[in-house]
C-alpha cells in the first residue's frame, strides 16, 4: 500500500509525499503528477521519507525513465545508493 499526498504546492513547485510500499501499479499515478507539473510549468519533488519498499521498476522509473527529471528528497540511504548504482549503470 502506497499514500500519495500532495506535501506542498506553490506556483513553481510541488512537492508530493509517498509512503509506504511503492509497486509498480504506482507508476501510472506518479506519471501523470510528472505529466501534470511540466504543463503548469512546475519542479516536482518526491519526498521519500516515510517510503518502506520500493520495486526494481519505481528505481528504474526513478534513475532513467521520466521520474528522473523530479527531485527527491528525503531519500533513504538505501535507495539512494540502489538509485546511484541504477545510474552508473545506464551511464
């Protein structure tokens, strides 16, 4: 199970917490917040402080597909290194 909550919105930004388990079945609705933030001009950021588990498709979605322009903050250590290694890989 995964809560998607809009943290923090402003003009320029938006901010969207995630919590819990990511699938992939997410994707899809993490794609269109992406999709939603380009056309009103917006920087996405994803908070991933509270994320548990995340699947090999949200760390590819992340790394190199679309998800890749968004920021991400509170990132834990864990994922962060698996996002790095995604990264080195695809370089």
């Amino acid at each position: 199970m995964l809560k998607i909550e809009r943290a923090r919105e402003t003009e320029t930004s938006l901010t969207v917490a995630l919590a819990g388990s990511l699938e992939a079945e997410h994707l899809p609705e993490l794609e269109e917040l992406a999709r939603q933030a380009v056309r009103e001009g917006r920087r996405l950021s994803f908070d991933l402080t509270e994320v548990r588990m995340v699947v090999r498709e949200a760390v590819a979605y992340f790394a190199t597909g679309a998800g890749r322009q968004a920021r991400l903050t509170g990132c834990p250590t864990w994922l962060r290194k698996w996002l790095d290694s995604e990264n080195r890989h695809h370089l």
